[in-house]
C-alpha cells in the first residue's frame, strides 16, 4: 500500500449533504521561462459530521471511491473562517441616458 495523498485547501461549496468542494492551489515553475504559475483543482470531499463550511481551510485526505465523483475526505480544519453578516445587495441604479432625438411633444426650433 503506498501513501494516500494529501491536499490544503479551500471550501468553496457546502450544499451538498455530508460533501463539500474543495478548491486546491497549485503552484509550478515553468520550465523555459521560470515563471511560477497557479492552478487549481477542485475535488469533492466526504464531510460526515458537517463541520467543514463555506470559507474554512481544510486538509483532505485520499480515500476509496465514495460516489462517482468523491474519493477524498476532509482530516481536519485548519482554519475557520470568518463569520461575516451577510448583506443584502440591492440593484445598482443605473443613471438615465438621454436621447439624441427630440421628443414627439417638443418642437423643433
């Protein structure tokens, strides 16, 4: 048996029953232009007591498939995140253009 990966990362869904997603940041240096890009990776988590929520950072472990999709779940919380209230956001109001044309009731002078 070898070792199970893994991954640090951060809750980005939590609607689902028992699952969340995690998104994992990868950084890699290119090999001609050294330059250090990111990418990322999402993966479904198994999260049977419920405590991961939107926000936390999570470490997540490689495990047997639990559905089609889910073959990690989630070691520990690393970080709570922030409670923040939510606010309602309402439409922005967008100001009135004025047309070049007259209105019908004006007269042209």
């Amino acid at each position: 048996m070898g070792k199970r990966k893994e991954f640090t990362g951060t809750v980005i869904s939590d609607k689902m029953q028992k699952t969340v997603v995690v998104r994992v940041m990868r950084m890699s240096k290119h090999a001609k232009y050294s330059r250090v890009a990111k990418s990322y990776n999402k993966f479904k988590a198994h999260n049977e007591a419920g405590l991961a929520k939107l926000g936390d950072t999570v470490r997540i472990e490689e495990t047997r498939p639990l559905s089609k999709d889910k073959h990690f779940r989630v070691l520990e919380i690393v970080k709570k995140a922030r409670a923040v209230d939510k606010i309602e956001i309402k439409e922005p109001v967008l100001p009135v253009r004025q047309s070049a044309k007259p209105k019908e009731d004006e007269e042209i002078k």
